[in-house]
C-alpha cells in the first residue's frame, strides 16, 4: 500500500540533501515506506553481512547506485560516518537511513550531520494515510492508534502493546542510553502517557517514581530522543503574565494514551484530549517542530497550538473541540489582544464544512479535521 503523502516527503526531501534521515517509533512503518520508494535498494543493518559491507563506506558506496535504504542504520558501528562519506563524496547516490531515534542519540551518532541531511519523521497515521487505508473511523484510528499492525489488527489486544513497549526498552532502548532503575522508567512511561497533553512539572513525577528532579529531565530527554514523547514548548513574547519554561508533554500514540488510560470506548471529553494529539501529528509531519507551540497565562487563558508563521508577528493559533459547539472564545481572545495578527482555527469533529464565524472582534475559522490537512499544506507552501 502506497502512502502518497510521505513518499512525497522523501522525494521533497531529496530535492534538497542526498541523505534523508527517516525517524519514527518501531512499528510506524518505516521499513515498508523505504522499501516503497521508488527504485529503492534495500539494506537491513541489523545483518552482519550488511555491517561488514559497510565497514568501509567508501567501497560500499562506489558500488550503489539510485536510491539506497539502510534500515536500522543505528545498528552500525559509527552510522555517523557511513552517511558523512556519501553525503560529502557520493552527492549522486540517494540515501534512505532510517531508525528509531532522532540523531540527538550521541553515543552512537558522533556528528549530527547538519547540513548533509534532510529529515522526514515518520509520525503515526496522518490524515492522508486514513485515505490511502480506506479508513474513515476516527474512533477506531484514536483507540487503537496509528502503528500501522495495531489500526489493521482484526481486534485490540493489550498483549500487543505490552509487547512493543517491550520490545522497545530491548532493542532501542538499551542500545542507546543506560537506565538502571528499570521498574522506575516504567513507571515515568506509565504516567507521562496517563497525563498525555498536560503542563509538565518534574516534581510531580520525582516522588511517585521514586527518583530526582535531575532523572526525571533526563527520563524525558530520553523519550523526546527515542520519539515517544513530543515536548511542546510555551509560545511567548515576553510578557509578565504569560508561561514562559512549563512545557506540555504528548505520548507519541493515542493508541498507547488509551492503553494507559484503559479506555475501551470514547466519550466527548475523551475524543477531544486525543484529537489534540491527532493534530499535533497532522503538524509535526509538515513543520519543525520548534515552530509548534502552545500558548497560556497566568490567569489560566490557554490556546492548544500555536504555530510560528514565517513571520513571528503573525502566530497561527489551533484549537480542538469535538464539536463548533464547544469553544468558547476568551483564551483565543486574550492571545489575540496580545499578538493581534494571525489566523484562528478551530478544529473539530463533527463538522462536515469548513465555515467562518466571528466572536466580537475575533473571526475565527471552523475546520472538519479531515480538512485541516489541505491549509496546513498551504501554510507550509507544498
């Protein structure tokens, strides 16, 4: 099954840098989406055979030709300098890396490769991947998530995400950081996917997982490093009142949020938490993400999502309800008296037609979810 929207990011992608770093969680579909590329030539690097051919990259690279995938490239030795020696001497040979982490896992990635790499994060299912599945339940795509194994299973089965997340402190885990207390970075999983899309205080975690302010941070570098988490950062200006170092934390998956949460069915309240994070997705697959934010002051105003156009002054403010019905106006009210030019959107569920409509001075823009994907792509430039 083709997924038209990220073979289009890799050739995007391509069209600037010759390499093209390829993240996401195990199981998102990253081996398939490589091997889908078009005239792609598939390596796995979890095969010694495959490691030995690439302990001299120079050989290795003199012989390929067209577009080359490495799959798990993090198994290498120094994977770091396997993708510097094509970046910089083979610029005609196309390469797909792909592995679980971002390249901020320094002990295996001694150089970062900034200016030789393009990234594509492969995130769970977008929009546009529900249409290349046939798929229009977002019931079903929030429950059960969007790896794609867990959305096609023929029924949800707790034992499939015990075993991922097995698999993952096994296999990607391990091989990058050291964690000593086991039992005490399962509990932090547990808890941060619990409270999924809250502020983030360190002290609330410290004390139930028995562990220092300082292991807590690193725990969630670790998950922001291995792509289970999604940091978002306050968006301010410099005003007294507003946030300013409190960030939100989001689980990767809504699949994993109501595992934890233990949800067999939706209600309202439920849909809304996890369309916030079924945006945050839509987002992340086009912009960096330190242009995301959200925003908040300190009489408790709030905007879901904030997005950094190209010009500063003029933020795009996003916010999420299940239904038009349920937004109120006064938190886009108080962002917008303080950054006054920008766009509004609010993104809902049950809606069949864009519309405008304005409160007082605000106008605000009403957005079926299924059609936010088209005014991000505009607001990208795609």
């Amino acid at each position: 099954m083709d997924r038209h929207f990220w073979i289009d990011e890799i050739a995007r992608a391509f069209g600037e840098r010759n390499v093209v770093w390829l993240s996401g969680v195990r199981r998102a579909g990253k081996t398939t989406l490589a091997k889908s590329f078009p005239g792609a030539r598939y390596f796995d690097c979890e095969l010694v055979r495959v490691r030995r051919a690439l302990e001299d990259p120079e050989l290795f690279w003199r012989d390929q030709r067209g577009v080359t995938v490495l799959d798990e490239v993090h198994r290498l030795a120094n994977p770091s300098e396997v993708l510097k020696v094509a970046a910089d001497h083979f610029p005609d040979c196309k390469v797909i890396a792909t592995g679980s982490s971002t390249l901020a896992a320094r002990n295996k990635f001694k150089d970062t490769l900034t200016g030789r790499k393009r990234e594509v994060w492969l995130v769970p299912m977008i929009a546009a991947d529900l249409v290349d599945f046939g798929a229009t339940d977002l019931d079903h795509r929030m429950l059960r998530g969007g790896l794609p194994p867990f959305f096609l299973a023929p029924h949800r089965d707790d034992k499939d995400f015990e075993e991922w997340l097995t698999s993952y402190w096994a296999k990607d885990l391990t091989e990058l950081f050291v964690v000593e207390k086991r039992a005490a970075f399962n509990r932090f999983v547990e808890l941060v996917f619990a409270q999924s899309g809250g502020q983030f205080e360190a002290q609330a975690f410290a004390g139930p997982c028995e562990i220092s302010r300082p292991t807590v941070q690193h725990y969630l570098s670790i998950l922001e490093t291995t792509l289970l988490a999604t940091v978002v950062r306050p968006y301010f200006g410099g005003g007294a009142t507003e946030i300013k170092s409190q960030p939100k934390v989001y689980a990767f998956d809504t699949g994993f949020v109501a595992y934890f949460k233990e949800w067999d069915s939706l209600r309202d309240p439920d849909r809304g938490l996890l369309l916030e994070h079924l945006v945050l997705g839509e987002l992340c697959a086009r912009f960096d993400l330190r242009r995301i934010h959200y925003w908040r002051d300190k009489q408790h105003h709030e905007v879901d999502f904030v997005l950094e156009s190209g010009r500063r002054r003029e933020p795009i403010a996003i916010e999420c309800k299940t239904s038009p019905g349920g937004f109120t106006p006064e938190g886009l009210t108080a962002f917008r008296r303080r950054y006054p030019h920008g766009q509004n959107l609010v993104v809902t569920l049950r809606q069949a037609q864009p519309y405008t409509q304005r409160h007082g001075e605000l106008e605000v823009r009403y957005v079926p979810f299924e059609q936010l994907a088209p005014i991000l792509d505009q607001l990208r430039g795609r």
